[in-house]
C-alpha cells in the first residue's frame, strides 16, 4: 500500500484558522487556508492573548512578528 500525503483545507484565516495552518505546515502538512474576504484589513477590534495562547504562538515562530505590531494594555 502506497502512503499518500496528507492535504487539509481550512475554511476561516480568523486567529484559529491561520494558527492551525501553521502548526500543521510545520508538520509538513500541505494547507490550503480558504477566506471570504478580498484582503485582510482592521475592523476595530483588539485581541488579548493570554500566557498559554502565547506559549502557542511562540513555538509556531510568531513571537517576533506579533510583538512589532503589539502593545501592552496597561
């Protein structure tokens, strides 16, 4: 029996979306990330993320990126 490669289509590049992307594409996992939206834009909302969140992110090598754009609520 030949071993096929796994393919996975994620419907929604919100947050969880886009994070499962890239944990399974660091798994060597072939995704395909489908959105609705014409382009990613602000609307206004802020998003807190917690210790464990963070952690998540961290080992997905997102800490960099985030930080530039982040700030601390005080």
């Amino acid at each position: 029996m030949t071993k096929r490669k796994l393919n996975v289509a994620i419907v929604g590049a919100g947050m969880g979306g886009l994070a499962a992307a890239a944990a399974l594409r660091l798994k060597g996992i072939d995704v395909t990330v489908y959105e609705q939206a014409r382009q990613f834009a602000r609307v206004g909302a802020g998003i807190q993320i917690g210790c464990n969140a963070m952690h998540v992110l961290r080992g997905l090598g997102l800490e960099t990126r985030l930080r530039t754009d982040a700030f601390y609520p005080r």
